[in-house]
C-alpha cells in the first residue's frame, strides 16, 4: 500500500492523517504500483501480510525517479485544420477517467476501459464557432469529445479544464459545433470502447466564425392569428446550435443539432 501525507502514530503504531493513494493486495509473487506525487508531500509504502504466517520476505524493493508523463497528442498551429484518413489503433490506451474528467458517457473513462484513443490540441487566435466534423468512424462505441482550458500536469493528469462537447458513437458522422475563445487551449479526444480501436476517414475543424447578427432572420409577431409567406432562412446566419439552446430541445446529446444551417425565430406573447 502507498499512503500520502499524515505522521508516524509514535504511541499506537501506524499513521494519522495519512490518505491511501493506491494498494495492490493479492497473491501474485511480483506487485507493482505507479502513484502520482507531488514535490514536498510525504509517502510511505507499507508491505504487510494476511494471514499467518505474519511476516513477508522479499528479494528487492525498488522505488524510481518522478518521471514526467504526457499523454501524445497532436498540436494544430492553424485553423482550418484538415487530418484526412486516420486512425487510434496502435496509439494505444492512454485516457482513462484517472487523466481527464469525465466528459458525457462514463464507461468511455473507466479504469476498465481500455480502447485505443488519440488526442488533438489548438488554441485558437480568435474567438468565434468553430466546426468540427469526424467522418467515417462506426456508430457504435466511438467517442468524440472536447475539453477546454486546462493543461497537463508532470502526472499527465488534465487539470482545470471543463468538458465542452460530447458525443458517443450516434452516427458515422459526428459533428460539435463550440464557441472559442482566443488564447484559450482545447483539447479534442476520439476513444472507443474497452479493447478496440478505430478508423476515420477525414477530421476538420474551421476556423472561427463570428457569432450572425442575432437581430438578423428574428421576426417579433404582435398579434395573433399569424401568418408568414414566401420567404426563406438564406442570408439570415446560423443564429441557433447545439450549445446556445437547451438539450431537451435537441433530441439528443450535445451538438446534434444541425451546425452551420441558417435558420429563423418568431417571437410572440400570447395575450390570453
């Protein structure tokens, strides 16, 4: 077992205020654990045994240098952005729920999920919508998500950062539509389920678009009953998406709705 933090107990024995960060209790001759640490904390490893007999022999001990862990991942300098065909086999399992929070599904994230995954980094140098699209990939246990703010830690743990769009496997074709802010680092991560791997055949992202004129293709309907003929939604902007109305409006998970479409909105009070 490995305990963080707390003192030796010097009148009963044991630790006070010690947390135990991980343990590997069974019958296996060789035992290996890898913890996160941080510089100044305390650490204690405990070998101990149950039942009788009540003492343990062992031929080595070793404990290694801090090494500094980053999960690979794919910098994009400029937007837009085109990947072309791809693929996660052979990246291997590098994203679990123990390195980045949990964004939608949580079975992507478990510990016992163990599907090859790949990671792509841009910050953007304005802000605005941009569009991502992954074609091609199964509609069954694909995962694609996006993460912003937050970096890295020498664990390579994502910290400070908030999940900003998710979408699991709901069709061969995935799209997220997220509003951007320049300077800010997003993180976007394609992960499939427990033991697989998977192809693609194309990821995009545009650049960012400035948000339309919201005052442009909004029609204000003073009195009803009301009609409206003989018009169209060109030219009147991509005013409504997946992240700037509620989900149970959608009909399914974020960015499902139609992305980059123009639309129209009427707006009325009803009197009675």
């Amino acid at each position: 077992m490995v305990y963080r933090g707390g003192i030796p107990n010097t009148s009963t024995g044991g630790l006070i205020g010690s947390t135990c960060i991980a343990y590997q209790q069974d019958n296996s001759p060789t035992k290996s654990l890898s913890v996160c640490v941080q510089a100044g904390d305390t650490y204690y490893v405990h070998v101990d045994r149950a039942p009788s007999p009540d003492c343990e022999s062992f031929s080595n001990l070793t404990i290694s240098a801090p090494v500094t862990v980053t999960p690979p991942m794919t910098i994009i300098n400029t937007l837009p952005y085109n990947h072309g065909a791809g693929t996660t086999c052979g990246s291997g399992d590098n994203i679990d729920e123990r390195r980045v929070p949990v964004c939608g599904n949580p079975i992507y994230y478990n510990a016992g999920a163990t599907g090859e995954d790949r990671m792509w980094r841009f910050t953007p140098t304005q802000s605005g919508y941009v569009h991502i699209r992954l074609q091609g990939t199964p509609s069954d246990g694909t995962s694609l998500t996006v993460y912003e703010g937050g970096s890295f830690s020498p664990c390579g743990r994502l910290v400070n950062a908030t999940c900003k769009a998710a979408d699991h496997g709901s069709t061969a074709d995935l799209r997220h539509t997220i509003c951007v802010q320049a300077g800010k680092p997003y993180f976007i991560l394609l992960d499939t389920l427990s033991g697989g791997c998977v192809s693609f055949s194309g990821l995009s992202l545009s650049a960012p678009v400035a948000p339309p004129n919201p005052s442009i293709g909004v029609v204000a309907i003073t009195a009803l009953p009301y009609r409206h003929v003989a018009d169209s939604t060109c030219r009147k902007g991509d005013k409504v998406n997946s992240f700037n109305v509620p989900n149970s409006c959608v009909g399914g998970p974020a960015g499902t709705l139609p992305d980059g479409a123009e639309d129209m909105i009427w707006v009325f009070s009803p009197s009675e």
